[in-house]
C-alpha cells in the first residue's frame, strides 16, 4: 500500500474458557513467544505482551492490512491448537468467546507498556473480571452483563 501511514496502538485482552487458570508458567513463555510469531507473520508489530493464568493482554502496533477480529481469530484459534497439540494440559484448553481491543495514542504506549508488564502486581490488588470491567467502562464501550467472561458454572 504505497502512500499509507499509519500509527494504530491496539490492546487485546481475552481470557481462557470459564477464566480457568491454565496458562501455566512451564510454558507461559513459549506461548507467548509463539502468538508473537503470529502477529510478526502479519506484518504487526508487538509491543508487549504479558497476562496471568486466565487471561492475556497483547500490545501491539497495528498495520491496517487486516482487521481486528481475523487477527483475533487467528491468534486465538491458532494458539489453542498449538496448546492442545503440544499436550501441555490434561485438559482441553479453549480460549473464551470474545475479546477486548482497546486503540491508544502515541503518547499512552510506554504507560500501557508498564501496564502489561506489572501484570502479576496489579493482580494482586484487582481481579481480572474488575480489570475487564475498568477498561469497558473507562474507554466508554457499551456492554451487556450477560456476556462478560464467564466463570465455570
């Protein structure tokens, strides 16, 4: 696309299926590393990525060669697959329906940055479903309650 600039700062988050806490240590890092490969395969660049047990927030500089939710599709279905076929669970693992994407300026990256990265502090403080909740509410997104990511039943 010749002649198109672009600056579009974009923050996903998403949670395993029920907020289940599967997202182990043993291969949080390879996971991450393999959603990287993703979004380097089409032409994003990562910012930062980081989350907990149950959910994920990814950072990155956004081309707009592709929309948000195939992107999505692709990180989410691609990664789940990789989990299940590289058999680090005894479990199925899913990732749950839907998922945050929330744009920032220029100036917003390195305190976004800092955000993500201090996941496993700010956790301490605030779950993640007040988390989710803080970030529809403050970048004023109309949500209905009943889809909120759901606990296990």
């Amino acid at each position: 696309m010749a002649n198109t600039y672009t600056q579009i700062h974009v923050q996903f988050v998403f949670a395993v299926k029920y907020r289940d806490g599967l997202i182990n240590p043993s291969f949080k890092e390879e996971l991450y590393q393999y959603i990287a490969g993703i979004i380097k395969h089409h032409n994003h660049k990562l910012i930062a990525i980081n989350g907990m047990s149950d959910h994920i927030h990814i950072f990155i500089g956004m081309r707009p060669t592709q929309s948000i939710s195939d992107l999505m599709q692709d990180i989410k279905g691609s990664s789940s697959k990789w989990i299940n076929e590289k058999r680090f669970l005894k479990v199925k693992f899913e990732w749950q329906e839907g998922y945050g994407a929330f744009s920032y300026s220029k100036s917003h990256v390195s305190n976004v940055v800092k955000y993500i990265e201090n996941q496993e502090k700010h956790h301490k403080k605030e779950s993640f479903r007040d988390e989710y909740l803080k970030f529809l509410n403050s970048f004023e997104v109309e949500y209905d309650e009943r889809f909120i990511f759901k606990n296990l039943i």
